[in-house]
C-alpha cells in the first residue's frame, strides 16, 4: 500500500492513488495450459474459478443496477437522492463473499454496500422497488434506497445516523454469543462514522464482549465534502483497532480478492472465538455523496486518475484474463446476464404500484396494530391531488 | 403474604421473567457483582450468571444499541439506564433506530429500558430527572411509570413480554417507602389502562407516578377541611395514553387539574389537556388547570428543588381555586 495521508498536505489524495496494483498479464500465462473447470482453485485467493467469476458478477451487478438507477433518477421515477457506489465495487462485494450465509452470518450495509446486499442475496427487483417506493417494495414505501433488511437472507438495513449499526451489530453478534451459535458479523462504516460517538460505544462493547463482529472501515476519501485529514489525526484507521485492544489489518479495497481475503481471516477468526477485527479497506468514492453532489471540492484530475488507473472491476477482469482460465466471452456472457436481469427488474418495478395513504399508519407497533386515523383525514385516502417530486434534493440536480 | 416494597416488586419481576423466559437478560452498568446503584438487580448475577445479568462499559449507546439487536435475533433485553437522566445519551439510538425499526423494516425490538427517575431526594439536575415528555413524542416507544408496588411488577412483567421498545420509568422516591402485598399468582399489569386510585365526584386529579402519592395526600385533606370529593387517575401508562379512562373521569367530576413532576412546557400535562379539549370539551364546568415543576432545571439544595417541585400544598391550592370556578 502507499504512503501515509494523515496530516499531509495533499487533502483528499488518496494514499494509495498512485500504485496500480492491478495484475497485469503474466509473462508466462500463456504457457500455462489453463485449468477451466469450475472447481480449479486460485493458489492465492483459495477461491474456487466459479466463485471467483461469481465474484465478477455480483462486482458487475452491482455497477449496471446502479447505472440503471441513474437513468430512472433522471427520469424522475427515482424520487429520493440516489446514491452511488462507483469504484467501490469489489470492497463491498469482496468483504461480503468472505461471509458463510449457510451458517447464518449476518451484515450490515452502508449506503455504499450495494454489493454486499447483492451477495447476501439481496436482488435487481427489490433495490428498484426501494428507490422508485414502490407499495410492494421490501419497506411498502417507507424507507429509501438500500436501507432495508432480511433476518432471513442476512443482512439488517443501516440508519441514516452514521455508526450507530455498530452496537447495533455488536448486539446481534453478542446473541449469537450467548446462544452458542457457530455465526459472525459484519458492519460496514464509512470515514466518516468513525468520528461518532456510536462507533466507539459499539465497537469498545463489542471488544470487551468478544463479539464475533468484523468491523469494515471503508475508507473512500471523503465524508460527503469532508476529506479524511478533517475527520481524524490518525495516520491511518487501522491504528484504531490497537486502542481497543482487537486485531486491525487493512488492506487494497479496489482488489477484491484482496479484499475477499483479509475479510476471510477476520471472519474465521470471529467464528473461532477470536473476537472483534477491524478491517480497514481503502478504495476511492468516485461520485458525489448523492447524485445532486457536484464534488466540486475534489481537487482536478483525483477522480479521472482514480477511473483511468484503479477501477476495480477493469483492474479484476484483467486479473481474471490474466489467470489465464477465463476468456473474454465468458465475462461479456456475465455482463449480459447481469443486463438481462436488470433490464426485466426495471420493468417489473415500474410497473409495481405506489402504496395508497393511509398503508403509512399501520405497523408502527405491534400492539396497537395501526395508528389513529386523524379526525380531519377520516374518508380521505389521498392527501394531495398530485403527488409532486421534487426538482431536486441540492443545488447543483443534474 | 409479607409486604414488598416498590423496588423489591421490581426486582422480583426480573427475577421471575428471567426464570420463565431464556431469551431474557439484563445489561447496563455496575449491575452484576454490585447489583445496581440502588441494588434493584442485587442476587440476579449469582442466579443466572455474568451472560445473563452483563456489566457494560459506561455506554448508554452501545446499551441500547446491543439491545435492538439482540432483540431483533429474538432476546427480549432488559438495559438498565443507571439514572434514568442517562437515558438523553442514548437517545438517538431510541428515537431514531428503535422506535422506527418495526415500521420501516419490520425488525421486531422487544426490550425494556428501565432506570430510576424523579427528585425529591436532593439528587440535583442530574439523578432527578423525569424525561418521559422527551419520549412520549417518538412513535414506535411504550412508555410506562408505575406508582405502586403492585404496578411496578405488573407492568415490568408486562413490558418485559411486549413485543416493542416499552420504556420503564420507576420512581427512586418510592423505591424504599411504600409497600404493599402482592398477588401471588403472575402478575401482570396491560400497558396502556389507567388505574383509578381514589374515587370522588367534585374534581379530577389526573397523574402518574411519585404524584399520585401527593394527590391522594391533597384528596384526603380536601375531603377532611373543604368537604370535596376528589377523584385521583393514576395514568401508569402513559405511551399508549388510556384516553377513555381520562374522558370517564372528565365526564363524572367536569373539573381536570393535571398534576406531573416533571416541568411544564411541553409537558404531559398540556397533551392530556389537548385529548380533553379535543374529546371531551362540552363536560367541563372549568378549564384545565396544571400543577407542574417550574420550568427550571432541578436544583440541589432542599429550599431550591422544594419550591421547584410540586408538593401537597400547591395541589391543595390549586383543586381549591378549581373548585371555586
């Protein structure tokens, strides 16, 4: 990894935004005669190449879901901010893969962990639903965007008060604890959650308790327009982990193998009773805090640096072409799945219905089940004629 | 039966629903060896262990943040708020994450947050707190706040078996002075049912908690030198409100004065007002009157928190001038 970025002069430079560590071809690829079976085992990764091309899927997934999403918000149909994780693809994706859903293993997203949802089995027709509010949506319209959950599938919708999926998880975790079942954990917070008050509670209780809980700090750069040297004096992320007393490793987020593995150890080493690790991966965000963002407070030239030279998903298929055995037609194949079932997804969620008025009082609790219909709406199941959106959530709304 | 005081009726509620329910257990601070700051979990770590009665770091956030999520695995969490004035450093996390989880994302959180509140006893702007007022404006919270022995039982029972975040607010005042036998069998009082503590037919006393105490106080010396007949509603709970309870009494005596601990503005005691105005408005004689805590926060010295506080007397005076209209 690069150099330290804590207290420097360079802002919101990235620290690792000059090394590419991306694998190039190998010399000596094309003497291998490649191994294409789907068992056939990356020395490094321990992945097996089904699950190293699934890896590619849920990356690729992840990217065209939010590129449709981008259209629908331009066309309205997306009516809250959107929320984008453009070169964060394989931090999400590859941290996620590191869990055991057959054992039950449970995440918690933030916004930008579109992918780990994916990976836990979150799909197109859902994240749709939740963005357009649609009736049928996972939340019937109460929540936006990624912001929802499944005890089932595993994985818990984060709030929008950063840090506080930390204890959150840290309790779910220390049920799993206290029931002597075989499960782990993962939280994501960004750089900026780090700074909140939840994160330390939830993270010191989780430690003490020994909680099997891998805590991921993705670290992007920047907290909406906050660069990380505004938001801590710490060299790093990583050298939080020594002041509580857990295991720290960090590691290159726009490599998702890489990622896949450091997430792996930190995983078996919560199930085997190892308590808290935090992870600390660095990647790069891309697009603005929201869709209005005009990242007019990045310095020039940072974010084309970062797509020309550390897109994670240009930098793993390469790696995978590399390998050696898998060929170009295969991932295209992939990248037209994905496409398929996006562009089916879509049509499905545009035409799902909005929720009717007064669903919005029921289930607040379980007992009572519906709150009181207010005396001036009684009869009333439309508040407003026209249910306007609108222009945009900031100044600078493409 | 022998008499149990407020606080041993609290404690002999965790200890039996600990017994009957495996998913339940109790977190919070210097709880487990030490048995709580006023002792209401002393013998509860000896009986059930450190997994079950667990000492925290001083967290109320990671309390009841670890809370919602154990409880959304399926445990059913007791946290204890040391002093229930604490409870503001976790009130993000019951405001925004508990209280919305059930209706944004369908996460059930049965949990329990209890702590000892209230002044009286010289505890200064810190360990005197009633911060119910601050709750009762967040959907998706319960909140309750026993004035007797036999309530604080029943409803922690109560609370403990519900299926969303209840609030249990117990009186530091009462803990040790007033007792009472109670039922044998399991006792459990529903969230949301007023209890009537004194009948009368002149004028209602509409209160909860430490109050209530006052109230009847006021009730037997109104009886005793004005010849009135004072009725006394004892809320209990007060998220959900028991409307009908306070409509029946506004019907039969036509007069409300609303009495609470806790200060004035924004208080209780002006939404009870509301609920009347808007249910019950052609039966009043009078309008609503309250005797509240001035709009302070609580001094220490005994002089001070006293004419802070509402005492006997005030409400004496106040159901008088009432009476008069």
């Amino acid at each position: 990894m690069g150099t330290r970025a804590g207290g420097s002069s360079n802002g919101g430079r990235r620290r690792n935004g000059g090394t590419t560590t991306a694998a190039q071809p190998a010399a000596g690829a094309a003497m291998r005669a490649p191994d294409r079976t789907d068992t056939a085992r990356d020395a490094q990764s321990g992945l097996s190449r089904a699950q190293r091309l699934e890896l590619y899927y849920y990356m690729r997934l992840t990217r065209s879901l939010e590129e449709r999403l981008v259209n629908l918000y331009r066309q309205t149909k997306v009516v809250g901010g959107l929320f984008r994780s453009l070169g964060q693809e394989a931090d999400a994706v590859g941290s996620a893969y590191a869990l055991d859903r057959s054992k039950g293993d449970i995440l918690s997203p933030l916004i930008r962990n579109l992918g780990s949802m994916l990976v836990q089995g979150a799909r197109p027709a859902e994240i749709l639903r939740q963005y357009m509010a649609k009736g049928d949506s996972p939340t019937r319209g109460r929540e936006l965007n990624i912001h929802y959950g499944d005890l089932v599938r595993g994985f818990i919708g984060q709030i929008s008060h950063l840090g506080d999926m930390v204890p959150v998880m840290a309790g779910v975790t220390l049920s799993f604890k206290m029931r002597g079942q075989d499960r782990v954990g993962l939280v994501y917070v960004g750089d900026g959650a780090t700074s909140t008050g939840a994160f330390h509670e939830g993270l010191n209780f989780a430690a003490v308790q020994r909680c099997p809980l891998v805590v991921v700090v993705e670290n992007n750069g920047y907290a909406y327009s906050t660069p990380v040297a505004k938001q801590t004096a710490a060299a790093q992320f990583l050298d939080k982990a020594a002041g509580y007393g857990i295991a720290g490793e960090r590691a290159d987020g726009n490599d998702v193998l890489a990622t896949y593995q450091v997430t792996k150890r930190a995983v078996d080493r919560a199930r085997a009773g190892g308590g808290v690790t935090l992870i600390e991966l660095l990647t790069y965000r891309r697009k603005g805090h929201a869709e209005h963002d005009n990242q007019s407070y990045v310095p020039p030239g940072e974010i084309e640096h970062w797509e020309r030279e550390n897109d994670p998903l240009d930098r793993y298929s390469r790696a995978l072409l590399a390998s050696g055995d898998v060929d170009s037609q295969e991932l295209a194949a992939i990248d037209a799945r994905a496409q398929q079932e996006i562009d089916a997804a879509a049509a499905d969620a545009e035409a799902a219905p909005m929720p009717v008025g007064p669903d919005a009082l029921v289930g607040v609790y379980a007992d009572p089940p519906a709150a009181e219909m207010l005396w001036f709406r009684s009869g009333v199941t439309s508040a407003v004629a026209v249910h306007e959106r609108p222009a945009g959530w900031g100044t600078h709304d493409a | 039966m022998p008499e149990v005081t407020y606080l041993e009726a609290i404690r002999q509620a965790l200890f039996e629903e600990m017994e009957r329910d495996p998913s339940v257990f109790c977190l919070g601070e210097d709880i487990g060896a030490y048995g709580g700051a006023f002792k209401v979990t002393e013998g509860l770590q000896a009986r059930f262990g450190e997994g079950r009665v667990i000492d925290t770091p001083i967290s109320e956030a990671a309390i009841v943040g670890a809370a919602a999520g154990a409880a959304h695995m399926g445990m059913r969490p007791v946290c204890e708020m040391q002093f229930i004035d604490f409870i503001s450093c976790a009130y993000d996390m019951l405001t925004n994450y508990v209280a919305t989880a059930r209706y944004r994302a369908m996460l059930p959180c049965p949990m329990v947050v209890r702590g000892p509140s209230g002044g009286y006893v010289r505890g200064g702007p810190f360990h005197s707190q009633n911060p119910e007022a601050a709750f009762l404006h967040t959907p998706g919270l319960k909140i309750v706040y026993p004035a007797t022995a036999s309530d604080a039982k029943g409803l922690l029972k109560a609370a403990i078996r519900d299926d969303d975040c209840v609030l249990f607010f117990e009186h530091k005042y009462l803990y040790r002075r007033i007792k009472e036998t109670l039922p044998a069998t399991d006792h459990v009082v529903p969230i949301g049912k007023a209890r009537l503590a004194r009948e009368g037919r002149d004028l209602s006393i509409i209160t909860y908690a430490a109050t209530v105490w006052k109230a009847l106080e006021a009730a037997e010396q109104l009886e005793r030198e004005d010849g009135l007949s004072i009725e006394v509603l004892d809320l209990r709970s007060l998220l959900p409100m028991d409307d009908d309870a306070i409509v029946a009494t506004v019907r039969k005596t036509n007069r409300v004065l609303i009495v609470h601990e806790d200060t004035r503005t924004g208080g209780i005691a002006g939404e009870i007002t509301a609920r009347i105005n808007e249910r019950a408005f052609e039966w009043l004689d009078a309008p609503v009157l309250r005797v509240t805590a001035a709009d302070v926060p609580l001094p220490y010295a005994p002089p001070l928190e006293d004419f802070v506080l509402p005492q006997t007397a005030d409400i004496v005076r106040a159901a008088r001038q009432l009476a008069r209209y």
